[in-house]
C-alpha cells in the first residue's frame, strides 16, 4: 500500500485477540505467571493492532504503567484484547487489556491493562507516517480523548526528565 494517500480507518480494523495458555516454563517457582512474561505478551498484542493499523513495521516507544490485579496460574488461559486508541504523526497509542480464564471453572478476571506507544517504521528504520483513526462508539471517543491526556502527560515527564539532566 502506497503511504502517500492516507486513509482514515477505523478503530475496528486494528483491533486484535491473542490468546497463551500459561506453561511452567512462563512461571516463577509458585506456579504463576512471570510479570515480564505477560508484560512481552502484552508487547505482542499491541504490536498486532499497530501493524495492523498502520500497516507497516512498528516499534515500541513507550508503556505507560502495568498493575497486575490477579494472579495467573499454570493452566490457565490468557486472553489479550487490543486496539489503537489514537493517532498522532507517524507513532499510535495502543490499549491492551488482559483477562485471565479458567476454562475449567468457567470464569474470567480483568489481569491488567496497559497503553503503549508504537511508532511506525520503514524497512530501514525511518519514521512514516500514519493515516488517522476514526473511534466510532462511545468508549472509542472516550479512549481517543483520554489517549490526547496521557501524550501530554507523557511529554511534561520527558520535558522534566530532560530538565533534571
């Protein structure tokens, strides 16, 4: 696809589900899983809506904070729901939001979420630039909005980071 004409698309066509059921070798010696496991997971499932969305290699700039709200076991099935949230110039911000299932038990528990910033690349590692997001439902506009926040938030820390050198 040419990257002269930018089309919008909408937040659907980048959303994405990934799915890992916990081996041993993804947990620690209490049987639950590794913290920088799920945080690669999650790196994963936004990187597929990214792709996805602006068709063209991606890398990971940034993530915003992770809480890790339950404990995943061995056997258990992670599910990783994504989408692009909003898009800037040549970089996307990505909500992912993990949920753990016992598909024994039959239940499901929120495990984290997560906002990453993914900026779109060529072949040769140059920035490119990004068609815009169209959020059609309520929660989309709410995350499109609450996506301009954090990028301001983001930058006031780099700015002050940047101070303190």
């Amino acid at each position: 696809m040419s990257h002269d004409v930018l089309v919008p698309r909408p937040v659907r066509d980048s959303q994405s589900e990934m799915a890992e059921i916990v081996l041993p070798n993804d947990a620690n010696p209490l049987q639950s899983l590794l913290g920088g496991r799920l945080m690669h997971w999650i790196d994963l499932a936004g990187a597929l809506a990214a792709h996805r969305h602006s068709r063209s290699y991606v890398v990971t700039a940034s993530v915003d904070h992770i809480d890790f709200l339950v404990p995943v076991r061995v056997g258990d099935l992670v599910i990783l729901r994504s989408s692009v949230n909003r898009v800037f110039s040549t970089s996307m911000e990505v909500g992912v939001k993990v949920f753990v299932e016992n598909y024994i038990a039959d239940t499901a528990q929120h495990v984290a979420s997560a906002h990453l910033t993914f900026v779109a690349v060529d072949a040769a590692g140059s920035c490119l630039k990004v068609a815009p997001i169209i959020p059609e439902t309520d929660e989309q506009r709410r995350r499109y909005d609450d996506a301009g926040r954090r990028r301001e938030i983001r930058r006031s820390e780099l700015e002050r980071r940047r101070r303190a050198k």
